[in-house]
C-alpha cells in the first residue's frame, strides 16, 4: 500500500531536532512518534509498545528506556488515562523547553578538562614535572595529575604534568604530601618574584628529579 503521507514540522522545530545531541536509539523513538503524530495531522496519539517495537527493531525494555529519556528530557510528553491500555504521545513542539541531559553537561565538562590539561602541559613545557623526561606536544600526550587526587580541583597549583610511569607512582598518600609541599614552596618563590602572575610563570625545570639511578 502506497503511503502518501508527508510530516510537516516547523523549520525552527526541525533545526533544533538537528542541534539537539540525541542518541541514535533515542532518535529513532522519536521519529516514529513524530510519524505517528504529525504524520497523521495530530498533536497526540495512542500508541501500543509492541508497535514501538515492531517500527524500531529494539527490544521492549530499550523503548521503555528511550521513551523515558526523551520525557526527562521534555522532547516528548507521556500520559496515560486510567481506562486506556495503552500511552498516549506527544511531540513536544516547543523546542526551547527541551532539556538537555547530564551526559551533555558530562561531555561539555570533559572539554572544558581537556582546554584544561592542554594549558597545564603548555606551562609545563610537556616535560614530566617528576623524571624531567620531555613528551611531544604533537604525539603522545603526557597526563595531567590532581596532586589532591581530587579530580574536581581544577586550580593551577593542584595541575602537573607527569609522564605515564610517574603518574602512576603519584597516587600514594606519600607522594601526595611530598607534592604538594613541593606546590606551595613553588608558589611561594613565583609570589616573591610575579605577585600578580603566579600562575603564569613557566616551570623551566623539573620540581623533583629521581636521585635513584
Ligand atoms: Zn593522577
Ligand atoms: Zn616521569
């Protein structure tokens, strides 16, 4: 049977469905209610699960999941009346409401420590603060360490740069104390001569050198 049917959504609605960081899944839930709705010139509309299943290829538990996401994330809106078997779905059209989930909130976090740790190797010249061994700013990346192992401590003086094999000597309770006396004498000095511009000043050299060879 031929369908003639054509889905119209507003070009601001569309250009946002674009934009929106959706996962392929939750895409595809979507979509199918969009056809199910605005395929048929309504704003809502009963749908059985095992139609969401048949239309998607997923299994019923993942619908049941993607359908949750995208009410959390206010794409869709979800309401079932007490006599009915089935859920009723509806295409949430006012794009501005959506709201986006942690993961993005993760993801932007993510780059922002990515800017973070490639200003922490630039300062410290992509050489291990610990062996002194120099990387390569264009090849593999050294690993920027939390002095305080607190991955949300972001400030400059708890940042170092450190080969892979230091950085994994650098989580025990030890090279922490070590370390971070070592931070504050640094700060100290670079206090003394930038008073302003502590955390501008480039180490130039390695602020522990192995002594054992
Ligand atoms: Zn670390
Ligand atoms: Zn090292």
């Amino acid at each position: 049977m031929l369908d003639n049917r054509h889905i119209r959504i507003d070009y601001p609605v569309w250009n946002a469905l674009t934009r929106f960081p959706l996962s392929n899944r939750e895409m595809s839930c979507l979509m199918y209610i969009i056809s199910e709705t605005l395929g048929y010139n309504k704003s809502k509309v009963e749908i059985p699960l095992k139609s969401f299943v048949c239309s998607t290829g997923m299994s019923k538990d993942n619908v049941c999941k993607m359908i949750r996401k995208l009410t959390t994330q206010r794409i869709i809106f979800v309401s079932k009346k007490a006599n009915r078997t089935h859920s009723t779905y509806k295409f949430n059209t006012t794009w501005p409401s959506w709201k986006t989930l942690l993961r993005q909130k993760a993801a932007l976090q993510s780059k922002i420590m990515y800017e973070i740790k490639a200003k922490i190797r630039q300062r410290d010249n992509h050489t291990c603060m610990l062996c002194g061994i120099v990387g390569n700013p264009l090849g593999h990346l050294f690993h920027v360490h939390h002095i305080d192992f607190n991955q949300t401590n972001n400030k400059n003086d708890n940042l170092i740069t450190v080969c892979k094999k230091c950085h994994a000597k650098s989580h025990t309770v030890a090279m922490k104390e070590k370390l971070s006396k070592m931070i504050i004498s640094i700060n100290k000095k670079a206090n003394e001569l930038f008073p302003n511009e502590s955390f501008l000043v480039k180490r130039k050299k390695p602020i522990l050198v192995k002594r054992n060879k």
